[in-house]
C-alpha cells in the first residue's frame, strides 16, 4: 500500500474512520472501515490527528449514496445525521459493537447473549425535535433546521429525510412564515412534538409577539393540516412559560399509542418522550417480555416519566411502583394511570394492577430508601444519560450489609431490565451490578433508536443467581 494512504481499521461513534499512522491514531471524516483513502490533516495533537477525506482508493462494500442532498463534509452540511453514507444495517453493527466495547472495557463485563438489535424505519422517524430559527438579514431569509457540522450555525435545509414526514413538508412553508412576522429577528427556535393525530409547534419568543404575528400564526395552523392540525404553543422564557396559543387550560391533545397494551398516553409538547414511537412501540414490548412479569409479583419502575413502561407493567404485574424525581411528573403520571385504568374496565375485561407513584431523588438514594420501598421481584430501570448509579450503588451496598442494618423481609430483585441511553453509564452501572452486587449480565443488545446519528439506545438484562 501506498505509506501515504491510510488503512481504516474501523468506526467511532462520531462516524470517523480509525487509522493508525506513525505511531498515531488518525481519525478521518468521511471515511469507512476497510477503505483505503488519502486525507488531508487538519488538526495534529502528540497522540492523534484529525482528518477530513479527500480521496477513495478502495471503497468500502457498505457505503451508500447518502439520502439527504444536506448530508456531507463540506463545511454547510447539515450536522443532524453523521451515518448516512453507511448502509443502516453496518450503522447498527458499529452501534453494537460500541455497546460491547463500553461494557468490556469500562463495566469488565460481557454479556452472556446478544439480543438482537431493535431497528424500524431508518427515514421519517424522528417525531420530535428542536430546530433552530435563524432570520439572515444581509440576506433578508430565514433558516430552520439543524447545526451546520461542527458549527453553531443553521443549516440551510430545505427538506429533511428523518423528520416525521409531516414536519418536513412545513420547513419551507415555516421559513416563509417566520420571515413575514414582526418578531422575525427575535425567533430562536422551533421545538416539534407529533402526536398520533396531532403536530405542536412550540416557538420561543424572546419579546411580545405583536397582534398581526398571533393572527399569522392561527392561519398558518389552519392551512396546514398534518395528519390531524398544527398547534402553536407559545415559549415567551423559560419551560415552565409553554403555553398553547389557542386555549388558555393546557389541554394539547397529544398522544401515543402502545397497542399491545391498550394504552393511549397523553402528553403535553415539551414532555419528555422517545423520539421514534415507532421503536417505543417494539422497545416497551421487547423489556416487558425480558422482564418476564408474573401476576404474583411486584415491579418497580425507575425513573418512570410518564407512565411509558409502568402502564403496560399494571397489565402484568400484582402492583407497581412508579418512581421519578418531580412531582409534577409523579402526578402526571398518577393521572394517566387512573384515565388508562378507567378506560380499560370500561371497554375490556383485561385485569389491572395497582399502580402508585412517588417522587424520590434518584440521584441520591440510599439502601434505607431501597427498604422503605419494599420488596419487589423485578425491577425496570430507565434512567437518562447520567444513568443510575446511586441507585445501583445503593443495592449493591444493600446486599452485602448482611447484620449491618436492619432489611427486615426485605429483598432484592430477581431480575432487572436495564433501558440505556449512554453506553458508558450502562457499562459503569454494570460494574457495579455485577462485580459488587453479584449480578449476571444475561443479555444486552442494541436498540436503533436514532438511525443516521451516533446516538446508541440499549437494553441489559441482569439476573441475580438464586442461592
């Protein structure tokens, strides 16, 4: 091989190729394991490079001709995707093979199977999302969309492949509208949420909007119908200002949908929810089947939001215990469960448990906290990037104070679905699980929840061995 040329060994999660070259590691943009390219280096530190591709010598037998024509490495390329050069299927291999990597070498340990992966659809997946709003005066136009790579300004999008069709076909109609307003300079951002019938539009405003830009807006909504209608929630501060535009109780009649359950979950604009509820779907059923829930037992929901896993859970389980951090949320929560119960008794005969919330500050728990919570046989943990370390950390300590506190009947689970956002908090947590609190890791695979992006979603199973 030419000693100019670089050999990519392989991925990293940002969708740069690894060579290696001069005793350095070289990371090139652009480039895909088992090609050999030429590139041109653009940042030198004492133990890497950074590189961007500038030529093909071999090509890989997996790239593919991206999707998006604001996909690329020049400089205005959309930054919202970084794999649309990679055929999907590799995307979820380098995404499995980073959850692996995270668990050998941060937990030191490997699971005993691989699940498959969860995938769907790889475009027009993605409900939710913040697109940021630009008013360009020397050109006298507006941007909405995504980060320029590796910038802090807006692309130039004029379509996206992976937003919910119902939303791509309003960026240039938003674009159109934003620039026609008085407040046009003074527009920030544009955060989505699509429902099952129904998209929210929720805009941050850094001033008053002026009577002619309100009256704008309720047109706009009635003009463009998205499978269902558009509602305008207005943003003047901080979250806790959203307010919808056009009616003054709250109500904003999003929704989705797990069928399998029978649950139809209310939620309002800014709530967090998955992105792809099309994987949520396959997620909830794929942990619920893992968990193995029987009628005798008891589960525990960690970090349970709204309600995603806990109502399916109340169709399985004798009880369940919903635990979150707000208290806001735990009354949502409290309340989706009373709706979804009352609806079930009313048009099934399907049993349900009881289910309860409380609020507890799951970044700091404690084993007394783990026994006041009492016993349940199964756990689903589902925490966000930090993960849940004090949680775990507290069961670990829990069961090795054999005569140090008193646990009472109290004991721990038989088993434990583990949903992941960060590989490396899962890994951390599964160190802790295993290698102190004598867990096994029966299972761990990957969930394909934002394809096109670095973004990994995983599940674990741990089971604890039965004296």
């Amino acid at each position: 091989m030419n000693p100019h040329h670089l050999y990519i060994e392989s991925l990293d999660l940002e969708a740069q190729g690894i060579a290696h070259r001069d005793g350095k590691v070289v990371f090139v943009d652009g480039a895909l394991p088992f090609e050999v390219v030429s590139a041109q280096v653009n940042r030198k530190k004492e133990t890497f490079e950074k590189a961007t591709l500038t030529e093909i010598h071999h090509e890989s037998s997996q790239r593919v001709r991206p999707h998006c024509p604001h996909f690329g490495l020049h400089p205005n390329a959309c930054g919202g995707c970084k794999m649309q050069h990679l055929h999907s299927s590799a995307q979820v291999a380098v995404k499995q093979r980073s959850l692996e990597d995270s668990l050998a070498h941060i937990g030191k340990v490997l699971p005993d199977n691989v699940l498959r992966p969860i995938e769907g659809p790889a475009w027009g997946y993605r409900y939710r999302a913040r697109l940021s709003v630009k008013y360009v005066i020397k050109k006298g136009e507006v941007l909405i969309g995504f980060h320029e790579r590796k910038s802090r300004y807006v692309a130039d999008i004029k379509s996206c492949a992976v937003l919910a069709p119902q939303v791509a076909r309003l960026l240039l109609p938003l674009r159109v509208l934003i620039a026609s307003m008085d407040a046009r300079a003074t527009l920030p951002q544009i955060e989505v949420a699509c429902g099952s019938q129904v998209t929210a539009l929720v805009l941050r405003h850094m001033e008053p909007l002026s009577a002619s830009d309100i009256a704008k807006l309720k047109l706009f909504a009635t003009e463009h119908d998205a499978r269902g209608h558009v509602q305008w929630w207005l943003q003047p501060k901080g979250p806790e200002t959203v307010h919808r535009l056009d009616r003054h109780d709250g109500t904003s009649e999003l929704s989705y949908a797990l069928p399998e359950f029978g649950v139809v979950m209310p939620f309002q604009p800014i709530d967090f929810t998955q992105v792809n509820p099309h994987i949520n779907r396959v997620l909830v059923s794929r942990a619920l089947r893992l968990l193995d829930v029987q009628k005798t037992e008891r589960v525990i929901d960690w970090f349970c939001g709204l309600g995603n896993f806990t109502l399916p859970l109340a169709t399985q389980a004798r009880a369940v215990l919903g635990v979150e951090g707000s208290e806001t949320l735990v009354q949502r929560a409290t309340d989706n469960f009373t709706n979804f119960k009352d609806g079930l008794q009313a048009t099934t005969s399907k049993a349900c448990a009881s289910a309860t919330f409380v609020v507890r500050n799951l970044f700091e728990m404690t084993p007394e906290m783990l026994v006041a919570d009492g016993t349940a046989q199964k756990w689903l943990v589902d925490p966000p990037r930090e993960g849940a370390f004090s949680l775990v950390k507290a069961l670990a300590e829990l069961m090795s104070s054999a005569g140090v506190m008193n646990k009472g009947d109290w004991q721990a689970p038989l088993r434990i679905v583990y949903v992941s956002c960060n590989p490396a908090t899962l890994a951390r947590d599964a160190d802790v699980l295993v290698n102190t609190a004598g867990y096994r890791l029966a299972s761990a695979g990957v969930v394909n929840m934002f394809p096109h992006t670095a973004h990994v979603e995983s599940m674990a199973v741990f089971e604890r061995p039965i004296a």
